[in-house]
C-alpha cells in the first residue's frame, strides 16, 4: 500500500493510486497470508472497476530448502495460499524468495527447489488457480536464486513458473554488475529466448534503489539516492516491449513509483 495510505483500508489505498495515476500495487503478505472474505472481495471489484493490476508477495518466511521439514511444508503452504490469495483478488501473479544454499551444492538445492516447486504447481492446477508462481531473483549470494537458475527452473514447468526480475537484487548480487543497457538487455534477452516470448508479454518484476556491499544486498534506497540506472532499464523495457508490471520497492514507495512511471512515458 501507498505509504500515505497510513493506517487506512485497501479502499483508501487505491484512491491514493488513482489520484496519482498509478496502475496497481503489489499486495504485501510480509507475515502470514491473512486477508478476510470481504476484504478479498473489496479489492478484487475495486481492481476491475478501475482496471488496477495486481502482484501479490508471499511472505518472507520461506525457504524451500530448509533441514527442518516442518519449515518446508510450511512454506510451499504459505506459497499456495499466496496464490489462492491472487486469484480471490484477481492479481495474475505472485513472487517469493525461495531458499537459501545452507552451504550446499548448487545443483543439489535446485533439485529440492524444483520438488517443493512441482507440489505447489500441482495444487494450482487441482485448484484451477491461474496465477503465475515466480521465485524473485535474490540479492544475496547465499541466497537460491540467480538468474540462471529460475530462468532454468521456469522451463521445467512450463505455463506456470515465470521469473520475478528483481532488477535491483541482481544488481547487488553482483557486487555492481547489471547496471547498464548492454546487462539490462542481456537479461531480457536470456529471458526470451531460453523461455519464450510469452516471458517478456507475462512480466513481473521489481526495482529500487539498493545499498550493496561484496557480499549483496544491505537495503533498499530511494532510487534517486543510489547508482540504480533506472533510466536505461526503463529504455531497454520499452525497446523489448515487456508487458506486465514493475512493482517499486524503495523506501518512498509511491513517489519513486510515480517517478518510474513518469519517466517511461517521457521516453
């Protein structure tokens, strides 16, 4: 929600959207998926009579690749019921951070990743839930989830598993890479072309400013305040034509929103 929604309801946060000509928002399930009947139903009819576009987060106690089984079934529960979650709303994709290394091989947690992932898909399609599942590319090397290995994940299940581009955690994963027309294009290009056009048509993704150090991600910046190329990314975005949504994470959430969008169409 919009920052000056305050302690508001999700109908005042969508007036604020409108009175800035904003599109839509990412519904934030920081530490549960807990969104009542009618609330679901408020946001879902707001967001067809407006013509809002919605993404919801997971939230952030997942790890796909947890010792502890309690803690892996509780996560892909939690990623199911973000889904469910999407489709009461009608938001037509929903994102999450998948696991962490633990000090394993690559291969090995993707393996456990791609499992946990196959239970999840098999659930939305018994439920006839059609949203996107997208683990988010990570900001942290300790964290699953370069680009590599969701675009790789995503071909394994296909129609149902897309990326969520986190432009920002790329960025800091890298220690400063990915930050110019050349990187941006080169991953757009991986997306398409290793998955389908479909990719590009179908995107979900997120940017900020961010703080990095060797080792990742520190926090999130105003964009304005940070080295993020926003504008070459946004360039880039219009020559591809991605379609979808680009959902903004910086501290001043609505204000850096307004200022991507303002800038896309300046272009």
């Amino acid at each position: 929600m919009p920052l000056t929604t305050g302690k508001g309801s999700y109908g005042r946060a969508f007036e604020i959207l409108e009175e800035m000509n904003l599109d839509g928002m990412e519904l934030e399930f920081v530490h549960g998926v807990r969104m009542s009947e009618d609330t679901r139903n408020l946001v879902k009819k707001i967001r067809e009579d407006k013509n809002f576009i919605l993404t919801a987060h997971a939230p952030f106690y997942v790890n796909l690749n947890s010792r502890e089984e309690e803690k892996v079934e509780a996560s892909v529960r939690r990623i199911i019921e973000t889904a469910q979650a999407a489709k009461d709303t009608g938001a037509f994709s929903i994102t999450f951070h998948a696991a962490f290394y633990l000090g394993q091989d690559k291969e090995i947690v993707f393996n456990q990743v791609k499992t946990q992932i196959s239970r999840i898909v098999d659930v939305i399609k018994q439920e006839n839930i059609n949203v996107w599942i997208r683990p988010e590319t990570t900001g942290k090397s300790t964290q699953w989830g370069d680009l590599d290995e969701i675009v790789e994940l995503s071909k394994e299940f296909e129609g149902y598993v897309l990326p969520c581009v986190d432009f920002s955690h790329l960025h800091a994963r890298s220690g400063g890479e990915f930050n110019t027309k050349d990187e941006f294009s080169q991953i757009l290009e991986t997306i398409g072309s290793k998955i389908g056009q479909y990719a590009l048509e179908n995107f979900h993704g997120h940017l900020a400013g961010i703080e990095y150090t060797a080792k990742g991600e520190r926090q999130h910046l105003n964009l304005k305040e940070s080295d993020m190329n926003y504008v070459d990314l946004l360039k880039v975005m219009k020559t591809f034509g991605i379609k979808g949504a680009l959902v903004c994470e910086s501290p001043n959430i609505e204000d850096d929103a307004k200022l991507l969008k303002d800038t896309y169409l300046s272009l």
